[in-house]
C-alpha cells in the first residue's frame, strides 16, 4: 500500500523523535518547526521543510502536532500563515500535545468550519518511549478519521486507543499525568523517609522493584535518584501545567491538590529539570 505523505509541527524532545519514527516507517514527511535550527537537523532523513504552518498543509493529508501548550495551538491555527488560512477539505489534523480539552473542542470546531476533522491524540510516556515507538496514544474524535490514522499512530506507539469524542483524549492524558505526579512525589516521599532511617537507597528501591508496587517509572526514576540525574526526559514545569489543566477540568481531590501544591513549590528553583527533581526540592 502507497504510504501517505505526512506532515508535521514541533520538533522538541518529543516531536523530534517521533516524527523520526514515521521517517524510519518509509513516510515521507514535511515539517515545521519554530526553531528553524530543530528543523534543519531532520533533513540528513530527507524530510522537506515547510516555512509555515499553512504551506505544510498545501502538501499533506494528514498533519501531526506536538507542542508545548495552548498558545501555540493558537498560534499554529489560527496566527499568520496558520492552518487555517487553508481549505481544510479532506484533511485532517491530528494534536498530540498535551493541551486543555477546552482548546481542542474550540479547534474541532474551526476545523469542521473549515471542512476538516480534527483528532486529540495525546500520548503517554517520555523520550525514551518516543524513541523506540512504544508510546501509549490516547484518541478522541471521529471514529472514521481514528481508523484512517491508526496504522499511523501503530508506528509511534504499542497502543492507540479512541476513547471517546473531542477532548476524551485530553481529559484521559490529565487523568495519567494526574497520577504520574502523585507516583513522583510518593517515591520521592519514600526515598526521602528510608533515607531518614539510614536505610540505604538501592536497598529500598531493589525492595520496590520487586514488591507489587514496583512499575517502570519507579525503576527508572530511582535510578535518576541514585545517579542524581535529573535531566528532563519529562519536565517538572510540564507536570505542574498538567496539574493545574486538570484542575481546572475538576480533578480538586485531596491527593491531587497536595501534588499541585508540592510541585508548584518546586517549580521556582527546578522546573527545567525532570519531575523527579521534586525529591531535592522536598530534601532541601
């Protein structure tokens, strides 16, 4: 089967990564990116480079987003040579940011206006995830668009899931990264008590790794701990948006807030590090 001609927008620690899935998987990709320096390293995989937005429709079908927040979801629809400058017939826009369900409901219906269709399509995991395609992408919208897209997102990820219509995929991300804060700051919690014990670190963790409560994320988290390394595969700025996202959807739990509270203090001195730099914020 001839494959499709992609187009894609964000080229940050995630979107770099993934698009370059899609290029290993045989599509020929155009892209764009704010940055032009982030686009041009992409072109020795012989994508083309769009110089907006709105000329990187002309040429795809469907188009791919993974950005930083709601404005620039704004942006990249609706600013100067945005997405929607263009007819939108037949295409359709796929958003894997993770962005408030509010803005996707508003860029649905802009992009039924303007005869597209238009898929929240979030996903779960980080750069290493990105990497190796083994994502976890979380889909609301039409069903029709979601199974032309799916053989699209089985590149990028072990699992895509259509959850429900516009902004489901939104609020499902917000209920993940919900609980990826309260797991943050329970092992940092944790970590912090044993060591107040003199309980050795490697220790414990090889204690969790093998109990019922050990995941991924404690093993690979623990060892950001160990080796005191906590360059963002997931920023802590990032966790702190998604909480307050989530907060505004509802999600006003006693858990929920403590995470909220806790991170926000952090953020100050550690939000361009990981999420689990909250442990040296709740140490020092």
């Amino acid at each position: 089967m001839e494959k499709l001609n992609i187009g894609w927008i964000g080229l940050g620690n995630m979107g770099k990564p993934m698009s370059a899935q899609l290029i290993k998987a045989g599509y020929k990709l155009t892209v764009f990116n704010r940055n032009k320096d982030k686009a041009q390293s992409l072109l020795d995989l012989g994508v083309e480079v769009s110089a907006s937005p709105a000329d990187l429709l002309k040429l795809n079908d469907i188009v791919f987003l993974m950005v930083s927040d709601d404005e620039a979801i704004k942006q990249i629809f609706t600013g100067a040579e945005g997405l929607l400058e263009q007819d939108l017939s037949n295409k359709i826009i796929v958003n894997m940011s993770t962005v408030s369900p509010g803005i996707s409901k508003e860029m649905a219906l802009l992009c039924k206006a303007k005869n597209g269709t238009y898929l929240d399509a979030p996903v779960s995991g980080s750069v290493k995830q990105a990497e190796t395609g083994t994502l976890v992408i979380m889909v609301g919208g039409d069903e029709a668009a979601f199974n032309e897209v799916k053989p699209i997102f089985d590149k990028l990820g072990k699992l895509a899931m259509l959850v429900g219509e516009t902004s489901a995929g939104n609020n499902a991300k917000l209920a993940i990264n919900g609980l990826l804060a309260l797991h943050a700051q329970g092992l940092a919690e944790a970590v912090l008590f044993a060591q107040s014990k003199n309980i050795d670190t490697q220790s414990l963790l090889t204690l969790i790794e093998n109990s019922a409560i050990g995941n991924i994320f404690s093993k690979i988290k623990g060892e950001a701990i160990l080796n005191d390394n906590y360059n963002a595969a997931f920023a802590l700025k990032h966790i702190v948006k998604d909480l307050n996202l989530a907060k505004n959807e509802g999600l006003n739990t006693p858990l929920a807030k403590t995470a909220l509270n806790t991170f926000e203090k952090a953020a100050p001195e550690y939000e361009n590090e990981d999420i689990i730099a909250v442990f040296k914020a709740m140490k020092s």
